[in-house]
C-alpha cells in the first residue's frame, strides 16, 4: 500500500543533541511538508518541499534543518538551536496538481528532550 | 490563503447528527475547502473536500452556500469512535496553493455516551 512512513515513533534525546526524523514516501508525490504540533495545538509549518533539491522555510523553520536529495525522502533535522524541540512532529505529502484529496500524512514522530 | 474561523470545540451524544462551521470571508475564486480529521497521537487523514452546493461520501457531507464565505461539515449519527479533532483547510488545488496551508486548532469534538 502506498502512504507515507515515518520513524521512530518515539524519540528521546538529551538537550544540546541534534537529531533527525525520517520521512518516506512511496506515493509519487511532488511535495512534501513537515509540520510540529503541541499539545492542544494546530499544526504550523516547519519546511516544505516542491521538487527534489529545493525547499523553503515555513512559519517556525528556526532550529531545523531539512534536505531534499530524493523525491521519495525529507528528513527532518532537529538541532541544539532549536529552544523547545519537545512536541509531536507530522510529515505529509501532496500531488502539486490535480490532487483530489490534498494533504497524505504520515503517523508521526513523537520527539522528547530531557 | 484564506483564513479560516472554526468554534474551538463541541460536544454531542452518540447518535446525533453533528454540524461543525467553518467561516472564510476571503476565499478566492480557485480555492476548494477540505476537512480533515485527526486522532491523538495521529496524522490527520482527508474527510471531505467541494468547491460549491452539496458534496457527500461515505463519512460525511460538506454544505457550501453559494456565497462561499463558510461551509459545513455534517457527520450523520456520531458514535464515540467520531471524537477527533476537525480541521477545515482553504486552497487552490491547481495552482499548488497547497504550500504553506496553516492548519489552525480546529474544532475538537467530544462525543458523550
């Protein structure tokens, strides 16, 4: 089945310590997006990506990183900048055109700083 | 991007049709409206999407007036398992205005038994 895949589920890293979130997708899709949500929080966005070696920065891009080397992949890099790096981190894609549903998203990654 | 205005939460009994609003004064000619539905500790998944009048499926029905200005996500007889947090998204499909959509808090919705 197509869809798109991310890992771990849950993460724990020590303060002062990048660490990186995967995302694949094996549905063909142009565009990728990673969004952070909080508790009790809408989703903002973090990064975007239209075509492979390109993005642009969403409303809250500083203390990420991403790359964009292969259609089927955005990882996502949370560095020792980023202040608040605790909260639920969601990966999505879409067709940039003709899309009949918009956004496919992953199932999450759930990053905890101690 | 049109920016969207959904009530913060609701509550209803199982068994009720339940009728959630979503206001977008500055919807643009090419923007269609999407609802999407999210569990806790999950990724949003696509309810419904229409761009005018009526749009039904299998989990819900959209209701657009012809102004366009709000829409309305109708669930038939919710059961327990219908507590979510919905989301109504406005955007132009043909033209990737799909970057950059802002995801506000949504509307959660408490079923009671």
């Amino acid at each position: 089945d197509g869809g798109i895949t991310q890992s771990p589920k849950y993460l724990f890293r020590k303060e002062g310590q990048n660490v990186t979130l995967s995302c694949e997708q094996n549905l063909n899709h142009d565009a990728m997006y990673w969004y952070r949500q909080d508790p009790g929080q809408g989703l903002r966005l973090i990064y975007y990506s239209q075509i492979v070696n390109d993005f642009q920065k969403g409303d809250i891009a500083e203390g990420y990183s991403v790359s964009r080397e292969k259609k089927e992949s955005f990882p996502l890099t949370v560095t020792s900048a980023q202040k608040n790096p605790t909260a639920f981190y969601l990966c999505a894609s879409s067709i940039e055109r003709d899309s009949d549903y918009g956004y496919t998203f992953g199932s999450g990654t759930r990053l905890t700083v101690v | 991007l049109a920016k969207t205005t959904q009530p913060i939460s609701m509550d209803s009994y199982e068994g009720q049709e339940v009728n959630i609003t979503c206001s977008h004064n500055n919807i643009a000619t090419n923007d269609y409206i999407t609802w999407y539905q999210q569990f806790p500790s999950q990724g949003p998944r696509f309810i419904i999407q229409g761009y005018k009048t009526k749009v039904t499926n299998e989990v819900a029905s959209l209701f657009i007036p012809a102004d366009r200005k709000s829409s309305t996500l109708s669930l038939p007889r919710v059961s327990l398992s219908d507590t979510a947090v919905y989301y109504c998204l406005v955007g132009d499909l043909y033209s990737g205005g799909y970057q950059k959509v802002t995801f506000g808090t949504g509307t959660k919705l408490q079923v009671i038994p």
